[in-house]
C-alpha cells in the first residue's frame, strides 16, 4: 500500500522516485500494488488520473496494482481501497 498526498503536486515527483526505489526492493517485486490517492476533498487535489499518471503506474506491467481516492478526514474511499486488498491477498488470488 502506497499512500500519496494528491493536494501536494510539488513533492509528487518525489513520491514517484520514492514508489519506484521500494518496488525494485527484491522482497517487493512479486507483490500487488494499492495506491491511495489521499485528500481528494481538498480543493486543488489532483484527480486519480493525473497522480496515476505521474506515478507512472501504467508502466507496472509484470504486477496487479490499482489505485483509489481517498479522503482519510471523511473516510470517503477506503473502505473500497481495504476490500481491494483483502481480496488480492486472500489465497488464491494473485
């Protein structure tokens, strides 16, 4: 799970070096990958799309990953975001 703050477009370049550097981490390279886009009821947040595609999630092609907005002051999102993980967790599933 990888949590970003999508009001803070300044530090995302950094939060894409950052995500990059932990997935070529050896215990993570057959993992799945949650993304949570945070603060998405802050006006001037980056929509969904626009931190996928800094982050370069569609670059990811040998791993399942999604990503999700979210609002941790409401909530809002991650509920969804949780039941995504469990069931790519679950045995199984992969």
């Amino acid at each position: 799970m990888y949590v970003v703050d999508s009001q803070d477009a300044n530090r995302m370049g950094i939060a894409k070096d950052e995500l990059a550097a932990m997935l070529e981490e050896e215990e993570l390279k057959n993992t799945s990958l949650l993304v949570i886009a945070n603060k998405q009821d802050m006006e001037g947040a980056l929509t969904v799309t626009q931190v996928s595609d800094i982050l370069g999630l569609s670059l990811l092609k040998n791993r399942q990953w999604t990503i999700f907005k979210c609002s941790a002051l409401t909530g809002e999102g991650l509920t969804d975001a949780m039941d995504w993980l469990v069931d790519i967790i679950s045995p199984g599933k992969k």
